[in-house]
C-alpha cells in the first residue's frame, strides 16, 4: 500500500513538473494562422489578437492577448469587440483521459460597440442568426411560419450562440459597452455607456441552473450601481425562451435618468420632460415568460421630474412606484400597481388580456387625498392654493379602439381662491371659495378616434367669490369634441338658476341659455360686482350668451335677452322728482304752479313696481334696447312710468340713454289744471310725456330733462290758443269745419297747417 501511494505521488509530481515547464518549452504563436482559421467560421467576422500562451501558474489553460473581432460592413472601420485577455482555464483530469473540459473561461476588459442604424438595422444580427437582421417586413415567408409555430425561441445546442459556454465559470471583468443609436431619433446620433461591468455564471451547462451574479455601472453614476443575481435556467437540449426559468433579483441604486436619456423612448414621446437627481429600483422576477411574477419598486424621491411648465415635482416630495404582476400566457394581472406621490396614492389592480391588441379590465383607485401642497407641483394651480380631500374611484374595460371607463369623484369639501378681475384698473381681489358634499360621476366610451360620454354633478353646498350657492346639479354628454350641458340649476341669492348649452373645451367656445327667476337683485350686485349698495329688488331673465365672437372680437362675451325686477329700488337717482324739479324751474311753468316745485320730496331714490328690460351686449358694450319702469312711486307724482333705451359702456361705466317720464293721470291732470300750457305735453292716454336723457355714470346718473323739447311744444300751445281766440273773433270757420256744400273750409285749412 505504501510503495501504491509513492508511485502516484511520483506520477501527480512528474505532472505537475511537466505543466510547469511545457508552456516555456512550447510556442503557440506560431499556430495562430490555423486558430484564427479554425475560430473564424463560428464568429462570421476577421478577427485578430496579438499572442497567444499557455498558463499553469494561473490555471492550466491558455490566454490570449489583444483580441479584435472587426464591425460589420456597413457600420464603420472600429472594431466591434477589443478584448485585452482572453483567459481559457481547463480542468486536469479530463486532460488525463486526453478530454478538454473548460473549467473558467474569463473576459478582461471588453470593449463592445453596439450600433443600431438610421435604418434600425443592429451591428450584432449577423452574430444573432439571420433572422435577426431581416427587418419584420422583409421576412421570408418561411421565417414568418416559424415565428408563428414557435421555432423562433428554440437554439440547438450545437449552435453557434452556445458555442464555448458550457463551462463551470464564465467571467468578464471590467467590461465595456457602447450603445449608438441612429435610429430611435432619425438624423440625430446618441450614445449610451455601461462600463464597468463585472459578470460571473457558474455552472454554466444545459442540465442544471445557472448562477450569475452581474454588476455594472449605469450612465450618470460614479460608482457600479447596477446589480442582478440570481439563477436562469436549467437551458435544456434546446433553448425555449419562453420555457426559461429565472429566479433574480435587480438592483438599481442611485442612477440619473437624465444621464441616459437617449436610451430611453418616452424621452422621444414626452420631449419636454426632464430629470435631475437619483432614482432607486429593486425588482425580482420569478418565472418564465409564460409564468412569471415581478415585483418591482421604483423610489424617486431625490429625483427632481419637470414636464414643461405643467408639472414639477421637487427632490424633497416623495414618489414611489410599486407593483405587481403575475403573467400568465398572454394575461397580465396587476395585484396591484401603487404609484405614490406627496400626499396622493393611485392603486392600479385587475387583469390585461392579450399582448398584441391588450383588452383591458381594471380597477383605479386613491385613498382620501390631500389637494394641500399640490401647488408646488402642478404650477397652475399654485395661485389658486387648493386645500380639502377628495376620493377617485374609476374603470376601464375594453381596448385601446373601443373601451368604456366609468369613474366617481367624491370630497366632503375643497377649499380654493379665486380671484376676481377689478374694473377701472384696481387691484384685484382674492377670496376664498368651498364647496361642500361633491359627488361627480362620468361613463366615457371611445370607438375608434370617437370618444363620448354623459355624466353627473351634484354639490350641496358651497361659496364662491363671497356668492353663497345651494344644491348644484348638472347633467352633461360629450360627442363629438363637444361638451353638451343638458341640466344645470342652482339655488342662489335666494333665487335659481337654471341653464343649458354647449361647450368646446378645446377652442374654449360656449354657448349657453341661462335663466333666472326670482333673484335678490341687491345680494347679487352687491357680491358680484363694485356697484354696492345701489339695487334693489327680484330679478327673473331669460338670455343667450357666448364667447365666439368674430374676426375683430375673438373671446368678447355676447349676450342678448329680456328680463324683469320686481319691487325694485335705484338708489343712487330719484328719477321723477328730478326731471319733475328741472320742469318746474322753467318760468314759463313756475308762474302757474307756485310753491308746487318746492314741495318736492328730495329723497334720491326711485322706487317702482316692477321694470321690463330687454339688451344684447358685446364685449363690455350693453345696448339697452328697453328699459321700462311701472308704477314709479314719489311724494307727488305716483303711478308714472319711465321708458329708457342707449348705451351702457361696463368698462367705464358711461351712460348714454335716452327716454321719456310719463305721469300718472291724476298728477298730469292736476298739473295741467294748474298750468294750463302743459298740456301740450300729452300723449293720446292724456298722460303728460318729459323726454329726458340720462348721462353720467353708473354710480351717479344724471338725468336731465329735454327742455328745449318742452318750450317748444308749449310756445306751439300758445301760438294755437292765439290763433283759436282770433279765429272766433273775425268768425273764421274752425279747425276741421265744413261748408254747406260738406268740403272743409280753405281757411279752415289754412288754420289747421298753421296750428300744426
């Protein structure tokens, strides 16, 4: 037994002596010519390296130094691999047996150049397999018909792609790749670098899985922040990818995607987005494509993400994005996705069918959200400060050409300010608006490029501008681009509102029909607008109203329509008393009534019964086609009635009307008792007519009274009093007398133009 062992010794030592010493007695360089022949056919490209020798002290085997594989024609004079040491370890007792087993194949320093053409051809198709390289609509018919049995997923073992890899460990250190991509943005060329990349497979066989452990670094980070490890396999015979089991685990730690933005296609569907700072992902994926579970989560926040002006998220909001997702055969199943951002939680479940025309079954929801803080991300709505919490619930079933969502939206309260544009170049005001008990829901459908819906709003209660609201309820459908108002009314200033009409969000272009009934004239005016104090009464109307304007006058609001004020007061004007006082102050009235003027009630307001208007307006332009006011009410002159109509300028608030006052039949028949001229101031209903014109401003009217219109109508009384007294005297026939014959007298003719 003794002699058995020191004759092994002896053998394993004469061995080792002579593995030492071979590799310094043997010169492989001079059989380069026949590896580079031999190695040529499987790579399908010149290939070079510098020297080749045999290793003992690093592992039996071999190395090989500065390997070039050239780039394929068509993609430039650089080298497409630049590999500093090939090392290729073996294992001793196969050796024995005269069998070559591959114990460590190791990679250092890799130099990969990747490229995709303007054309979205790849540099590696040819090292892939034909198929690969044929763009999808040059196919062959048969490799089509072998996509559609599968084969395309299936690899010898024999082939060239497992050619050299069944060994016990695989290695690459420091590795390097660059991507150049002509393709994604046509006429513009970017790059993307992973370098220093680290890669070990252990095991690497058909039968039994695969360790691998990968790490690299990714563009924009300083350190390797990139990991995956795990196991992939058994391969098999044949390579079925979707039958290929993995168990691995990525890391993602502190990557720029900002850094690699070329690399990434939303950049080229979303140009005005943007990031600064460091996103963090783990996901680990357990399966084959057929059956496979991933569960991801995604940390953005020290990543800083910008869309134009509409979005900004800052470093220090939270975002986070979790998932997961079982996919069997062609369904997807999210259970579930949940995207968290500052105080928001979107959560995304149910299943997606189909991988070439998806059909959708999903459910989305938040949890009670906070509008508080959201305007340090959306801009638009910083200036409106909103605040309150409110609940999404929503579905969407069908495909991406014909789909149906159903959604509700629900909050106990919002809170928001608005502000209010100030006439007359002030500043303008800002206050806070709530409402109360929101209950929205909407069922949309989309066919084709066709999308149409109907829905719902109600809202209990609220506040907007100062102008309290009760019970909203609206019903509306959308088609066609337009959004049709079927149903709105509301409860406010102790009147209702109702209205219909139509709606083009895109252009921004309305045309709606709102009525009032029974509105508090004061509440209203004195809330809405900066003329306080100076209204009173119930005012019910019936308009039109829209904002399409024509060449000259884009966006200026039209509006046209009849409406009523019931027991309404102005203010600011007593509109009888004081064309009643300017009549009164003409001496040729004065002699008559005495102390008549001086009775007059100052008080400055004008009360009436009720007023029938009628307008159109353009712009900040309001021409009053009518305004009548019934049964004025003063100290003297009861019962009378206005008749107004001009222009009314909103901007600056002129007045250019025009009218008359009618007095009552009692006051116009004691007045012309007292002065008998005036009555050369009524009408047919023997009511005594003062033109009038009203000028001034909204806030002080000044009514002023025709009186150059008054002196001469009484001067003609005067003339046909004369004319009448002298008629009688000389005993001319009077005015529409006629002869014994029955025709009209010539000088009674001549009378009658005279007293015209």
């Amino acid at each position: 037994m003794k002699k058995i062992i020191i004759i092994v010794l002896c053998s394993i030592f004469i061995l080792v002596i002579g593995a030492v010493v071979t590799p310094f007695l043997i010169d492989v360089n001079k059989y380069k010519a026949k590896i580079i022949d031999i190695a040529k056919p499987h790579v399908a490209r010149d290939l070079d390296f510098d020297s080749i020798k045999l290793t003992i002290l690093k592992g039996l085997g071999a190395e090989i130094q500065g390997l070039h594989i050239a780039e394929k024609l068509g993609f430039g004079t650089h080298d497409f691999l630049n590999l500093e040491r090939l090392r290729i370890k073996v294992k001793l007792l196969p050796l024995l047996k005269k069998q070559i087993q591959v114990k460590e194949l190791i990679l250092e320093k890799p130099v990969v150049r990747l490229i995709r053409n303007s054309k979205g051809e790849l540099n590696i198709a040819d090292l892939m397999g034909s198929g690969i390289e044929a763009h999808e609509d040059t196919e062959s018919p048969e490799k089509k018909e072998n996509e559609k049995n599968g084969s395309e997923n299936e690899v010898k073992s024999g082939s060239d792609l497992f050619a050299g890899l069944l060994v016990s460990t695989f290695t690459v250190n420091q590795g390097h790749i660059d991507f150049t991509d002509e393709f994604t943005r046509q006429g513009t060329t970017t790059t993307t670098t992973i370098d220093l990349l680290d890669m070990k497979f252990i095991d690497v066989s058909t039968n039994k899985p695969i360790q691998m452990y990968i790490t690299a670094r990714l563009p924009g980070s300083s350190k390797q922040n990139f990991v995956t490890k795990g196991t992939v396999g058994p391969l098999g015979d044949t390579l079925d990818i979707k039958r290929l089991f993995m168990d691995v685990t990525l890391s993602l730690d502190e990557f720029n995607p900002d850094a690699g933005k070329s690399y990434f296609s939303v950049r080229n569907s979303l140009p005005d987005m943007s990031f600064l700072g460091l996103v963090s992902m783990q996901m680990v994926l357990e399966g084959n494509i057929d059956n496979l579970k991933a569960d991801c989560n995604v940390d953005m926040k020290d990543l800083e993400i910008m869309y134009g002006e509409t979005f900004h998220k800052p470093k220090s909001v939270p975002c986070q994005i979790s998932m997961k997702v079982t996919k069997t055969g062609d369904d997807i199943h999210l259970d579930p996705c949940v995207i968290s951002m500052h105080t928001l939680s979107l959560k995304t479940s149910g299943k997606i069918t189909g991988i070439t025309n998806p059909y959708f079954d999903l459910l989305m929801g938040t949890g009670e959200t906070s509008l508080k803080g959201w305007g340090s991300l959306v801009p638009a709505l910083k200036e409106y400060e909103p605040e309150g919490d409110f609940v999404l619930q929503s579905s969407l079933k069908g495909t991406m050409e014909d789909a149906s969502v159903n959604l509700q939206f629900s909050s106990p309260r919002l809170m928001c300010n608005l502000s209010q544009t100030s006439d007359n170049n002030q500043k303008a005001t800002t206050s806070q608006s709530f409402f109360e008990s929101i209950d929205m829901k909407v069922q949309a459908g989309k066919k084709q490029n066709n999308i149409t819906g109907n829905g719902s709003l109600d809202v209990k209660k609220g506040n907007v501008m100062a102008a309290p609201f009760e019970n909203i309820q609206a019903q509306f459908d959308y088609q066609n681009d337009m959004l049709d108002i079927r149903k709105f009314q509301v409860h406010a200033f102790q009147g209702n509102v109702s209205m219909n009409g139509k709606v083009k969000p895109r252009e921004f272009q309305w045309n709606v029909k709102p009525v009032v009934e029974n509105m508090n004239v004061a509440e209203a005016i004195d809330t809405l607008t900066q003329y306080k104090g100076l209204f009173k009464g119930r005012f019910s109307g019936s308009f039109t109203a829209n904002n399409a304007g024509d060449d000259n006058q884009k966006g200026a609001i039209h509006a046209r329509g009849p409406f009523r004020i019931d027991q309404g007061e102005i203010m600011n004007v007593n509109l009888v008393d004081t064309v009643l006082d300017a009549l009164f102050g003409i001496k040729s009235v004065s002699k008559f009534l005495g102390k008549e003027g001086g009775e007059l009630d100052k008080q400055k307001v004008t009360r009436f019964d009720y007023l029938d208007g009628d307008f159109s307006m353009t712009g900040n332009k309001i021409n009053v086609k009518k305004i009548a006011l019934h049964n004025i009410h003063t100290a003297k002159a009861t019962d009378s009635d206005a008749f107004i109509e001009g222009l009314i300028d909103y901007n600056t608030s002129s007045l250019d009307l025009k009218g008359k006052v009618v007095l009552s039949h009692e006051y116009s028949a004691k007045l012309a008792k007292k002065a008998d001229p005036l009555n050369a101031l009524f009408n047919p209903e023997n009511r005594m007519v003062l033109p009038i014109t009203v000028t001034g401003s909204i806030n002080k009217p000044r009514p002023i009274l025709d009186i150059p219109y008054i002196t001469s109508a009484m001067a003609k009384y005067y003339g046909r009093k004369e004319l009448e007294k002298l008629g009688d005297k000389i005993g001319l026939p009077k005015k529409g007398d006629k002869d014994q014959q029955g025709e009209e007298s010539p000088v009674g003719n001549i009378l009658k133009e005279i007293l015209k």
